[in-house]
C-alpha cells in the first residue's frame, strides 16, 4: 500500500521560510503526478503546486507564484516545497498526494 508521509511544517513569522518534504514508501515518484494542497481553517483543500507525470513540469497557484518551489528526489522517494517569504494567508495544513494517497498533514502557521 502507497503511504506519504508528510514534516517539514511549525510556526514561522511573516517573511520567513519553511521547507515541507513528503516520504513516500511503496513506490517511486517516476510517471506519477505529484502534489502539493493545502486546507486553511473553514476553507475547501486547494491545490498549492504539482509535477507532471510525462514531462515533469511544474505548475503553481497563482497566490504562491514566485515563492514556493515544488521538486522531487526520486532516489530518496521524498518530494519537497520551499516555501519563501510566507504571508499569514498560508497558514494552514499541507498535504502531499500522489498516486491516489494522500499524506496525513502537516500544519504551517504563519505569524503577522
């Protein structure tokens, strides 16, 4: 069974950064696409940023354009999103999904 496991959140000011990593175990990241969401308190789950299946390309919501960086290390089985200059706008708990599993959460609270 396909498990995501997902660290990397806390607390941290505006302005700053946090890098979230997500562990898969029972398979690999190649031609699956993979993904970041995230759900903040009283608000539907939004997906953050993904990594194509063929081509691998990378796709971003408009809100974290130029401030979060998606990418994958395959030969860890871990994928990864840098998060720079974090807004209070995305606290909230992310979580990684692939290959139809999702990860458990892990919770980035954004101080103003």
């Amino acid at each position: 069974e396909a498990q995501l496991v997902e660290s990397g959140g806390g607390l941290v000011q505006a302005g700053g950064s946090l890098t979230l990593s997500c562990v898969a175990s029972g398979f690999t990241f190649d031609d699956y696409a993979i993904g970041w969401f995230r759900q903040a308190p009283g608000k539907e789950r939004e997906g953050v940023s993904c990594i194509s299946a063929i081509d691998r390309d990378t796709d971003y919501a408009d809100s974290v354009k130029g401030r979060f960086t998606i990418s994958s290390d395959n030969a860890k089985h871990t994928m990864y999103l840098e998060m720079n200059d974090l807004k209070a706008e995305d606290t909230a708990v992310y979580y990684c999904h692939a290959r139809g599993s999702w990860g458990q959460g892990t919770q980035v609270t954004v101080s103003s």
